[in-house]
C-alpha cells in the first residue's frame, strides 16, 4: 500500500512540473534556511555544560543602585568575595576568580625577548582552583598544580602553536609584557581549544599570585570596590542555590557594611548567575568576559525559519487544493474500487511527506554550499560537520516530516472529502476547499512579506544613521596604534614628534580608551559640602595633550591638559547636568572622591562637548579625562590618500623607536563601525530571508493564479466571444489577488510597527519611524505581486477564446 | 440479491427540490443481467448509484443479499461495496497516473491482498481481458475499446457478486461495443450478477430484463428469456 502511495505521487510530482517546481522550490528555501538557522542556534547553545556539574557552578554578578536604571550592572565583583563565600557557606564546595588582563593590558606576549610579541587577547589571571571548577582537556602538561606557583602560565594549543610552531613546550618560558614590566612566565600546561565551548574562551592563563595585579587581587580585602573580578563558585551536589542568593544580602552586609557606605554603595547586590545561562542569558549584565550571544537573537532567527518554512507550506496548501479538480477523478474512481478516507488521507500526506523529504536531501548539499557565506554573515565557524551530526539529522527530518504534515493534513482532508459521484459521471466543477480559506493564507504569506519588507527598510536605515550620526569626535582619517607597554610610556614623546615628521600627519596624541571601546573605569564622585556617600558614577578616560584637538572633540571651556597638570580633569557636559553645576561656574568646582579614608581632589579645567565615547545603544554618561602618561593607544589622525605610504611611514618609524611591542594598528572609523557589526548582520540576515520569503510568496501566487485561470477559462472565452478587451479580462483575473495584498497591508503595518517599535528601543539615539516607510513597502508588495499576476492573466487573457470553448 | 421496495431521492438546491426517484420498487436475483433504460434525467444514474453503494436514498427500503443497507454511513457502504460490487463506467474512469496492471490492482490493495496474490490474479484477469500485452501501459495509450476491457477486469477482479455497467459501451464504436458486451455476457453466465443502465436498445438485448423508467418511476418491465 505504502509502495502505491509512493509511486502514484512520484508519478503525480513529475507529471505537473510547474506545480512540483513551486512547491519544490520553497520547501527546499524553507528548509535550508530552516537547517542553517538550526545549526547556528544549536551552535549557540549548549556553552559550558561539558564541565563536570555544569549545574552546580555559578558566577556571582554585581549590582548597584536602585530602580530600572542601577549605577552599576556587571558581571564582576570585588575580589574578596568568591573567598568569603566558600569560607563562610558549606554548600559551596569550591571558588576560583579570574581577572582579564586587558584591563590592564599586559596581554603582550611573545616566545624570547629576541622574537616579536603579539598583543593576545582573553589572557586571565586565574585562582589555582581554576581547573578544578573549569574542566580542560590538556594536550601537555597537567591541571593539578598547574597555576599553584606565582609566574607559571597554561596555554591554548593554538597560541602555544602560536608562539613555538608544533614542538613541545611544558617546562619553557615566555616574556609576559614589555619593558621594566615584562615578566618570565614558566609553561605548566597546554590546553585544547578546539573542541571547549565555554563562554571563558580563553587563550592563556597566568597565575594569579604573579606580581602586579594578581597580588593585588589576591590581598584585597574591600567588599564594595574594584568590581573587575569574575567569581565563580561550585556548589556541592543538591545545594538549594535559591537558599544561597537569600543569604547573600546579609553576607555582603556582615563582611563589607563600612566599606559599602564608604563607597556610596549600600544598595549593592550580589547575584548567582548559573554559568551554563551566562552565553545566552546576559542581557543587560555589563563588563561580559568574551562575546556573549542573546537568547532573543535565537529566537529571532528561529521565528524567521519558521515563517519561511509557513509561507512554503502555504503555497503547497492552496496549490494543492487550487487544482482538486484535477484529482476529482483518481479519488473518485477509488473511492469507488474500496478506498476509505483514511487510505486517501494517507495517500495524499504520502505525497506531501515525499516532496518535503526529497526537498530535505536536496537541503543538506545546498547548505553545505552556502556554509562559507553563512560564516562571513554571522562571523561563525560552522563546517559540514555541524549538519552530520545525529542531533540535527534527527531535529532536520523531524522538521520536514511535521512541514510534510503540516502542508499535508489540509488537501488530504479537503481532496478525501470529494464525492465520488459528483466526479465520475460528468465534468462538474467541484468546489474543493474553502476559497476563502486559501484567501486567508495568501493575506497570512503577504502579511509575513510585507512586515519583513518594513524591517528590512528600518533596520538599514537605523545602520544607516549609526554610522552617519555625529558621534562628537572624528573617526574619519585616524588610525590607532596599540601601545600599552612601558617602553612606548618612556618613548612616547619621541615618537609622537618623529610621527610629526611624518608627510601627512596632522596630529598625534594618547589614551588609555580607544573611541570604539567602552570606558570601564569609573569613579564614585561628590561635590563638596555634599554627603560623601551620596555618589556619581563618573567614567574615567586617561588622555595625552592635544587629544581634543586629534578628535576634533569641542572643548567648550577651560583650557587642554598641560605637562603640569596632575589631578586637573575636564569633564563633559553630561557630568555638569549630572552633578548640576552651572556652566558659567564649572571652571571654579572642584569632585571629589574618598578612597580608603582619603579625600582627593579633582579639579574642574575644562568643559568638553557630550560624544559618544560608548555605542548610540546607550546614552552619553557623565565622564572625566584626566592626564595619563601610560596610554594604551596612540592615535594618529593624517591627511592623505595614501593609506599604504602612511601605514609604511608608521611602522619604520615605531621600529625605530620601539623594540619591545610590535606595531600594530586600526583604523578608527572601521572599529566604530564594527561596534555595530550585530545590527549590519541582523540587516543583512534579514535581507536575505526577506528576498525568499517574497520570492517564495509570488511563485506561490503565480501557482495560484495560473489554475485560477484554468477554472475560468471558459469565462474568459465566453466574456471574450462577447466583445471584453484583453484590460478587461486581465483586471477580472487580477483584481482578487491586488485586494488581498491590500487586506495583508493593512494588517501587517500594526504588526510591523510594534515589532520595530520595539527593537529601536534598544538604541538610545534611533531614527524615527517614518510612515514612508509602510508606504513604500506596501507599494512594493503590491507591485510584485502585480507583475507576478499579471504574467499568468496576460496570458490567458490573449488566448484565442475558441480554443477554451471547443475543449469544453 | 437486490430488493428495493419504495426507493426515493430527492435533490434539493435552495429554492427547487427535483424528485429523482419516486417510490421506485423492484427485485434483481443472483445471476440476473438486467438493463435499465429510460430518457436522460429519468433517474436511472441515480439509481445506480444507490444500488452501487456510493449514495443513500431519502426514503424507502433497499435491501442488498437480505440486509437492510439504507441508512447505512459512508464507512460501512464502502466496506460492503469493495467486497461485492464493481463498476463499469462509460468514461472507463481510469487513474491515467497508473498502469494497466496498478488500475486492475487497485481494488485488491484496498482489500488487503497480498502482493503475491495480487500479481497472479490480476495476470489471470488481464488475460482474460486479453489485455496482458499491455499491462505495463498508461491508460492514455491505450484506444477506447482497450481501456474499457481494462475498467472490466478492474471491476472483476476483486469477483464481485454485483457488476453495475453505467453506459459501457457509450463511448465505443460498435465493433470495440459488441466485445465489451461479450465480456459482460461471459461474466453473468459465469455466475454474476449485473445491473446496466443503457440507451441502447441493442446492448438492451443482451440482458435478461429490461427495467423502463421515466420521472423516477418504472415504466415498463419485459423480460427476455
């Protein structure tokens, strides 16, 4: 029986090739995209939860403040707290705490002092324990004691591949920053980084009691400062970590009450956060170590795959029930011989199960094929080796055995319905399914159309304005060079006068924030003959001379820094607002900040303008720069056309002077951009998926008109016989189908309005939403779906009415 | 076999009601060949489609081998019909996605017979059609008088005690006519029983009785042998 069900509708696929074409076509669109999507989010998923107990291990995140609006929301704590945890609570079986050195930037790291370094990001200070809760497969070397002494490093295979080519390299040493600062490092270990996915993603560890910061971290004892240390805790098995997050208020309160209201940070919180949510979970949580992924992306990609694969099922649903007439015979006659409705409910989801499978095996070669574009789009790494993967082999047929079924279950019910004596005797028209119901569905693909159409338009332009808006500074012609290590701090002044000499250079300065990252440093600030602990978080840039003037940021009061300033900041306007000082006395008014019971004094010597020195996501915050002579950047703004001259010019310069930290460099205005990188990808992303789902929705439509002016075919020759112009004809086959389009417009425009509504409130600075924009797309949709009518009703439309007639 | 006593049906549409049999009664025996015939909408379709299970009367009696099947729900009329009626139709009905051979075979899957048996009686009938040499083709290659053999061995194959021919010859010329008409004869003289509405006097003759009806009602009954 099932052997029939497949040969009659492998027959029936080849026989009406248009139709197999249409349907074929989408469901292979659908489930490529629907595969692509499934491997990316699986991707995405399942981070940490190779760890022995994944479930038990916890980061503790900080916040601050109350309300919607906190001072503070990290991912960090201060360092004594992962320690007093374990020491004060049972159920917490074990602690480590990781510092990320590019706070501080000493991730220069290179083989001897004869060989060039290289400035390696995810470098951690990490607690021995590391290894205990963070399970790594070592290639060399072990984990015991791996960390235990000061100075000893554990590298991943492909930075110790890196730095010594293939040889074995437990027991050698390498330089760990530059200048009077650089440390030997012993390697105890190396570890596979290939086949971990953890959001640690780390490419080496150094121990946390080697001199400098990890000292620091190692002895501190404040509970309300310093929130830059990652703390993780294991619980033991069955501890209620409910109960633990109940008791972590008056934990803090118990070891740190004096320090916190010292700090101004009595509302601090401290929170579990299972390490197995931190990839997806995040949102909102700031200072992430790594990229951490957004579980609404996810949903995003996957409700785009869903609709696609809808708007597919929808043109196998109306196709197949546009042409019942066309199978009103086969059912009846077997009906007639013996066949239930249950055999013909079968038969036909037989056919609909084949075209979906044969459309998923045609899907797995496609999106092998596409895996490279995907890749560049998403910045992914996924291979063939993700889609052979019994999991997504299993969730794939499971996905087009349920579209088989879902395209399916309709026609089978409405073609297993048909009479056999309606059919068998004469040439009756049937009625197969509810016309409107097919209406219905072609409004529901137009709606999907339409409301991507909207997105697509606002998405770009909201990239658009990103990149277009005045950020306050220039980003254009700047190239920023990675300093950060002693010996550019000592050479500084001489090589930003040899960068002078430069032919194109107009002007060099320094800073410890490049303008496209996020200035973590922040103080807690006070006005004099104000409550100490009522504080303001102000962010805290280092800069060098002359770098308002290399960014083109207006200082609108006061003066720039001089070579004698010492705790002289200029601060922006939003500082003034925040701290509500008049501008005419900004000049005369001096912060305040107390640290360990010491008052410092900071002041005031300069007003800048408001610029975006974090993305247009968030608002501009109150910020002071004060005068630093250990930049992390120099930054060169130039004049020419000739980018490979200057790079050029740069780098036999930086040699020159420099010997201990190679040179390397970006261009400003290419790192802003890629601040927004997600939204250009979501832009692009949804482009394509839009294009498919339009593409998908016309070859439907042309399916549907095509039979629809088979059905009136002798209308159209009879009207035709009767003297309509081919106009008329031609407006009777499309006029349905533009009232549809207009019907989907007008519910996809509330739709699509709310859903970019929302999405824009991501961005503090967003366009408006313009209702050009709905105009445009509806116009659009309606034009597409008018050339893809039009075709079929011109065609039937110029047809000699004889022929139609004679045939009936 | 068949005994229908008062038989109505009527065709509603929203403002006509049309009587398409008016209390029509007679009896067919095992092993009758009867011919039913009468001017186009007299009624006879109808009938033939209530006595081959595929539509309910409105009113009346219709008993088929002494069970009382009016009433009955599509379910149990189509599991009385694959085991005991086969049909004939003038348009030969054909599935033009199967072969000769899948047509002849398709009542045997709905039966559930196994695929062996399924080969050798439909080989077996295919012969007797004489139609073997082209059971591997599709019914748009065959002429009239070959697919019409084809619908007969489809109808027989399943031996069903009741044939019910609607116009078998309609669309033939008349050599192609006589053949098809030979087949019925051979099939009633080996046992079964048939029901054909015609308009041909000619074919007519072949059967035992000849049911007349106008207006949904009998008109005239001769018996021929």
């Amino acid at each position: 029986m099932i052997r029939n069900y497949f040969k009659i509708a492998l027959r029936n696929l080849l026989k009406h090739k248009l139709l197999t074409g249409i349907n074929l076509f989408g469901l292979i669109i659908g489930t490529v995209s629907c595969l692509i999507i499934l491997i990316y989010v699986l991707n995405q998923t399942g981070y940490d939860q190779h760890f022995d107990h994944a479930e038990n291990i916890y980061r503790i995140e900080t916040v601050n403040g109350r309300g919607d609006k906190p001072s503070f929301n990290t991912a960090t704590t201060s360092p004594p707290i992962a320690p007093a945890l374990k020491s004060d609570f049972p159920e917490v079986s074990e602690m480590t705490r990781i510092v990320l050195t590019d706070l501080f930037n000493v991730n220069l790291i290179r083989a001897s002092l004869e060989v060039d370094g290289y400035y390696e990001p995810r470098a951690y200070l990490a607690d021995s324990t590391v290894f205990k809760i963070f399970q790594f497969h070592f290639i060399e070397g072990s984990p015991i004691g791996a960390l235990n002494s000061p100075n000893q490093t554990v590298l991943s295979a492909t930075l110790a591949k890196k730095l010594f080519g293939n040889k074995s390299v437990v027991g050698k040493t390498v330089i760990w920053g530059s200048g009077a600062e650089a440390q030997t490092l012993t390697i105890t270990g190396v570890f596979d980084d290939e086949s971990t996915k953890s959001h640690l993603n780390p490419n080496y560890f150094v121990s946390m009691t080697t001199p400098g910061m990890g000292e620091f971290v190692s002895t501190f004892q404040n509970f309300a400062t310093n929130n830059f240390v990652y703390s993780y805790i294991k619980l033991i098995p069955d501890a209620d970590a409910q109960n633990l997050q109940e008791k972590l208020p008056s934990f803090i309160q118990k070891h740190g009450k004096k320090q916190l209201e010292n700090a101004g940070m009595v509302d601090k919180k401290l929170f579990l956060k299972k390490i197995t949510d931190i990839h997806l979970y995040s949102e909102g949580r700031d200072n992430q170590i790594g990229t951490v992924s957004n579980i609404k992306y996810l949903y995003f990609l996957l409700a785009l795959a869903f609709f696609i694969q809808l708007v597919a099922c929808i043109n196998f649903i109306n196709l197949s029930t546009a042409r019942a007439n066309q199978r009103a015979k086969e059912i009846g006659v077997r009906k007639v011989v013996g066949a239930g409705k249950g055999s013909l409910i079968r038969q036909f989801l037989s056919e609909s199960l084949l075209l979906s499978l044969i459309a998923m095996l045609i899907s797995i070669p496609i999106a092998i094929l596409l895996l490279p574009l995907v890749n560049e789009l998403t910045l992914g790494s996924l291979s063939y080796l993700n889609i052979f993967n019994w999991k997504v082999l299993v969730l794939l047929l499971s996905i087009s055995t349920l579209t088989g079924l879902l395209a399916g279950i309709y026609p089978a019910i409405i073609l297993s319905s048909i009479k056999p004596i309606q059919v068998l005797k004469s040439a009756v028209q049937i009625q197969s399914g509810n016309g409107m119901f097919r209406k219905a569905l072609v409004v529901f693909q137009f709606v999907i159309s339409i409301s991507l159409i909207v997105s697509v338009i606002i998405i770009t332009q909201q990239f658009k304005y990103t990149q277009s808006k005045d950020l306050g500074f220039n980003k254009e012609n700047m190239v920023a060079l990675r300093a950060g290590t002693s010996d550019v701090t000592s050479k500084y002044d001489a090589i930003k006068s040899n960068f002078l000499n430069i032919p194109g250079v107009v002007s060099v300065a320094s800073g410890r924030y490049a303008p496209f990252e996020t200035v973590l440093n922040d103080n807690g600030m006070y006005l004099p003959g104000k409550n100490p602990q009522d504080l303001t978080i102000v962010r805290r840039n280092g800069v060098s001379k002359d770098y308002f003037n290399t960014m083109n940021i207006d200082l609108l009061q006061g003066r720039d820094f001089n070579a004698t300033d010492d705790n002289q900041i200029i601060v922006n306007k939003a500082t003034l607002k925040s701290f509500n000082i008049p501008e005419d006395k900004a000049l005369s008014t001096i912060l305040l900040q107390t640290h360990d019971e010491v008052v410092y004094e900071y002041p005031i010597v300069g007003v800048v303008d408001d610029y975006h020195f974090t993305t247009l996501k968030d608002e501009i915050v109150p910020l002071f720069l004060h005068l630093d002579n250990e930049p992390n950047w120099v930054f060169v703004k130039f004049k020419t056309d000739d980018y490979k001259q200057l790079v050029s010019n740069l780098e036999s310069t930086w040699k020159k002077n420099i010997d201990t930290a190679p040179f390397t460099y970006v261009f400003v205005d290419k790192e802003v951009e890629n601040l927004y990188a997600q939204e250009q990808r979501l832009s692009k992303i949804c482009t394509v998926f839009t294009f498919l789902a339009i593409l998908i929705s016309c070859l439907g439509l042309f399916g549907l008109v095509s039979y629809y002016a088979e059905q009136k075919k002798k209308e159209i020759g009879i009207r035709k016989v009767l003297g309509a112009s081919v106009q008329t004809v031609v407006k009777l086959l499309t006029k349905d189908f533009v009232v549809l389009v207009i019907i989907a417009f007008v519910i996809a425009t509330p739709l699509a309005y709310l859903a970019m509504h929302n999405w824009l409130e991501n961005f503090t600075y967003r366009i408006d939403i313009s209702v050009w924009v709905f105009i445009l797309a509806g116009i659009g949709a309606l034009l597409i779906a008018l050339i893809t009518v039009s075709f079929q009703a011109i065609k039937a439309a110029i047809a000699n009415p004889i022929n139609s007639l004679r045939t009936e | 076999m068949i005994q229908i006593t008062n038989l109505e049906k009527f065709y509603r549409t929203e403002e006509v009601q049309t009587i398409a049999l008016n209390k029509l009664s007679f009896e067919v025996k095992k092993g009758e060949f009867v011919a039913i015939m009468g001017p186009s909408g007299c009624g006879k379709s109808t009938l033939l489609n209530i006595l081959g299970l595929l539509d309910d009367p409105d009113g009346g009696s219709f008993k088929f081998n002494g069970e009382e099947v009016a009433g009955y729900n599509e379910r149990k009329r189509s599991e009385l019909r694959k085991h005991n009626v086969g049909f004939v139709f003038q348009s030969f009905n054909l599935i033009d996605e199967l072969t000769v051979f899948e047509n002849v075979e398709l009542p045997l899957i709905y039966t559930g017979v196994k695929p062996a048996e399924r080969v050798k009686r439909v080989e077996e009938v295919l012969e007797k059609m004489q139609i073997m040499h082209r059971r591997n083709h599709f019914p748009q290659q065959l002429s009239g008088g070959q697919q019409q053999r084809v619908a007969v061995a489809r109808a027989v194959v399943n031996n069903p005690k009741l044939i019910l021919a609607d116009e078998p010859t309609g669309n033939l010329d008349s050599t192609n006519g006589n053949e098809v008409m030979d087949l019925l004869i051979d099939l009633n003289e080996a046992g079964t029983t048939i029901i054909m509405v015609t308009h041909s006097e000619h074919d007519a003759k072949y059967s035992h009785r000849i049911i007349r009806m106008l207006d949904g009602q009998k008109v005239t009954e001769n018996i021929l042998i």
